[in-house]
C-alpha cells in the first residue's frame, strides 16, 4: 500500500492496547498501521454482513407475534 493510497489519522489507545500492537507488530514484523486496518476490515466486515442480510430480507411480509409464536411452536423451538 503506497502512502497516496492512504489517510492520516490520529487515533487515540488505551496504553495497555498500545504496548500490545507494538509487540504484536514487531512479532509478525508487521507495521502496526497494517494491523490497525486488517482489525477495522474484520469489524466493519462483520457489520456489512448484517446489513446485507436486513437487505435481503426488507421484501419479506411482517410476521405479528401471534404467527411467529405459532410458528416457532410448529417448528418445535417452544
């Protein structure tokens, strides 16, 4: 990754999550900036996929709680 391709920011750490990322980095001779970024891609990753399933399912017809306690019974979850 070339430095056009990235934004400076300033991010503020706990000392003991400091300490940590600087270890980490120098264990897997790693910058700590690549770490930082992977651990944002896997959270905002984790959203994503939340969001594309609410996504997927907006067309769905609502289900009043009467049919989903019906539902679930029928199912054997209760």
């Amino acid at each position: 990754m070339s430095t056009r391709d990235t934004v400076r920011s300033t991010v503020y750490l706990d000392p003991d999550l400091h300490q940590a990322l600087r270890l980490k980095s120098a264990q897997s001779r790693r910058s700590m900036s690549d770490i930082v970024n992977e651990a944002v891609r896997l959270t905002l990753r984790e959203d994503e996929e939340d969001l594309a399933a609410v996504r997927a399912r907006a067309r769905e017809k609502p289900l009043d709680y009467e049919a989903f306690l019906a539902k679930l019974k029928a199912d054997g979850t209760l």
